[in-house]
C-alpha cells in the first residue's frame, strides 16, 4: 500500500540539496506534503465542500475507491500518515487542535490543542519511529516549533526561534525547518531533536522554503 498525503493550507546531512520553488518570500506552495516511506496504498488529502468545511478523505493512487474518513462537521485538514501506514495526525476543528486516527478514520482522539501566544497547531510531522509529532504554532511575532509525544503527553517547545513548515529526517535526530532570518528572507534550517543547536543550511539570494527530506535521511529539496 502507498500512504502520502496532499494538504489544502498552508546526524549532518552529507549532501545538501535545495530546490526553490517561489521567487521571494511569503509565495503559496503547492499544495503537496511529504509522503511517509511506506508500501504503495492510499493517498490522503483534504477535500473542501461547498459549505467550506473540510473533509479528509482518502482515494488509490489509480483515482478509484474515495471516500471520507472524517465528518465535515470536524473541519479536517492537513493530513499525515504516521511512519508505519497504520494511523494519520492532522488538524481539526476552529481551534486548530491536533489530532491523531486509525487509517480507516475510528479511534479519532485529541492530541494537543496546539500552544504558543495564538493556540492552535499546524503542519504535523512524525518522527521516524512514529512515537512523537512535531508541529508549528503562531505565536506574536513569527512561529515557533513544539514535540508532543503520540499519545499527547509531554508537549514542549522545541524551539523558540521563528520556525515553521517541521519536517522530521528518517534518521530521527534531526529536523528541517523554514526560518526567517533577520534579512526578512527565509532560510532552511536544520535541528537536532532536542532543539539544543540549529544551524542556517542556505544563504541564497532568494527564498527557500518548504523542506523536504530524501527516504535516506541524507539530502533536503
């Protein structure tokens, strides 16, 4: 089965590799998200109905077999498959609160309502061995970055710098973020999974943003 999922919102690597996709800051991305390196399956993604609300649903890669797992009611968004296909983290409700499924939508349960100046909790991703959920929150002024453990305990600040966009390496001892740097240009950032160090891995003339790392752990587009 192949778990990925598409949204609606918004060690040392040995080799980095940066790929801008917007010319300056603050551009839309695609609306894409990582795929967990999981067997071929399902695809995840938000689906938006004319009331506005959000469903997520899920659908083969072939396009046959769509159907909801979340209730419109719910405003689902931003859905993530965890590293062994079998659960999905995403963001529901007008809190913005986190939340964690089985695959066929049962077992919804509350994991964090997010934290920061502002609450709420936006763009989930799982650590490598499915075990904790790294999240960004808004805060006055910029972002910051949070780890919650699956189960919903143990929510810290990973990071108090202005991060946002997580994305966890299958290594497991790091993560990527964007970063505003005091040029206003935004940077990509890497992390280590205490939050203890973080070093700025581009200094272009152009924003990048929006990371994403290779299966093996060892490169970042």
């Amino acid at each position: 089965m192949i778990f990925g999922a598409v949204v609606r919102r918004w060690g040392t690597p040995a080799l980095l590799v940066v790929v801008v996709l917007v010319s300056g800051c603050g551009g839309e991305a695609a609306s894409t998200k990582r795929a967990a390196s999981v067997p071929p399956g399902l695809i995840a993604f938000a689906h938006q109905l004319p009331s506005s609300r959000d469903e997520i649903h899920v659908i083969k890669p072939d396009g046959s077999g769509e159907r909801a797992i979340t209730a419109a009611r719910a405003n689902g968004y931003e859905p993530v498959w965890s590293p062994d296909g079998k659960q999905i983290a995403y963001i529901a409700g007008e809190g913005e609160w986190l939340y964690v499924m089985n695959a066929d939508g049962s077992g919804r349960r509350l994991i964090s309502r997010g934290a920061g100046s502002l609450g709420g909790a936006a763009r989930p991703s799982w650590s490598p061995d499915g075990r904790r959920l790294a999240f960004e929150v808004d805060k006055l002024p910029g972002h910051a970055l949070y780890v919650v453990n699956a189960d919903g305990t143990g929510l810290r600040m990973l990071s108090s710098h202005d991060l946002w966009d997580p994305a966890w390496s299958s290594r497991g001892g790091e993560l990527a973020a964007t970063i505003a740097v005091k040029t206003r240009r935004n940077e990509i950032a890497e992390l280590d999974a205490t939050g203890s160090t973080l070093r700025v891995l581009t200094h272009g003339r152009e924003c990048a943003e929006w990371p994403t790392w290779s299966p093996d752990g060892t490169r970042i587009a």
